[in-house]
C-alpha cells in the first residue's frame, strides 16, 4: 500500500471507529447505516461532491458550510453531521470514502456478517445470487452479503472475493492456464 492510501485510511478508521462506538452505545447504528447509504450515494452520483472533499482549493468554512448543508438537505443524523464538521474543520474530507467503507465493515462485522464481491460475465438473476449466498454462508459460517459487478471479459463463469479468499472459476481463468500449460508443453 502506498504511504499516501496508507494515511488515508488509517485517519478514516480512526474515524469510523469513534462513530461505530458512539453510534453502538447510543443505539443509533440503523440511522448511522442509513446516512451511509445517503453518503454513498453522493459519493457515486455527484462529481460536484467528490470535488468538494478532495480539493484542497476550498477553505475549511466553505467546506464546513457546504458539509453542514448537504447534511441538512440529504438528512442526515446529527452524529454524521457533527463528524463530518468535524473532518471539515481538520481538512479531513477526503478520507470519506474510506470512512464511509470502513463503517460498513464495522456495522457487518457486527452484526456477523461477511460480504462477498462478486464479478460475473453476465448479471445475476435473483435466484442465482440467493443460491450463491446461501453456498457461501454454508462455507464461511456467517450471513453473506453480495456485492455484484458484470465483467463480460470472463466470457462465463464467477470471480468470488470474501476476505483474503478468492474463488476464480471464470473461463478466462481457465484458458489462461491452459495456454500456460501449452507453452510448458512447446
């Protein structure tokens, strides 16, 4: 990991574990889940916000204006608000993606859950991610949550990743091998 991503994420679990631990002794966890959802829901559709935390052209009151703003219009909860004045008056801003994952991990690990980033060629019908679940929940022993994505490069088949393991059966894998294996032969 480069020193720069390292900091990065270092200062976000710092910050996500002070928000888990409030949220969890206060009971607030649903609301703290919530505001994660409206947050990555920012991050994804609003190139506006994105700038708006990773500028360092901004000073910290436009920031902390702008923060205490988009809190009030996405309605957030008062501890999310606070926190991301927070990072704003420490032009700490640009970790929220960081922050917003390691609170997710946090709120999964708690509640005895594991996700599973899956890539296939082709989009999973409901049935085949419910079955996909149920297998991994049979393997891992924990509630699975599944995180797909299409890549039609693996021509057919799955990439599975939960934790450090991953499970490659994508037929791009496989003809990969094999010409491996031929040029061993030749």
């Amino acid at each position: 990991m480069s020193e720069p991503a390292s900091i990065s994420s270092g200062i976000a679990a710092r910050y996500a574990t002070a928000v888990f631990d409030l949220a969890k002794e206060t009971k607030k966890l649903t609301a703290v889940e919530g505001d994660l959802n409206s947050l990555e829901g920012a991050l994804t559709d609003s190139a506006d916000f994105k700038n708006l935390i990773m500028s360092p052209v901004y000073s910290r009151d436009e920031q902390g204006a702008a923060v205490a703003a988009l809190a009030k219009k996405m309605k957030l909860s008062p501890m999310m608000t606070n926190t991301l004045s927070l990072m704003a008056a420490k032009r700490r801003l640009f970790v929220l993606p960081q922050l917003v994952r390691a609170l997710r991990a946090a709120i999964a690990q708690d509640k005895g859950e594991v996700s599973a980033d899956v890539v296939s060629a082709k989009a999973l019908t409901k049935g085949q991610a419910d079955k996909l679940a149920k297998t991994l929940k049979e393997r891992f022993g924990k509630t699975v949550t599944i995180n797909a994505t299409v890549d039609e490069t693996l021509i057919g088949g799955l990439v599975v990743k939960v934790g450090s393991k991953m499970i490659d059966t994508s037929i791009r894998s496989k003809l990969s091998s094999l010409q491996n294996a031929m040029k061993e032969v030749g």
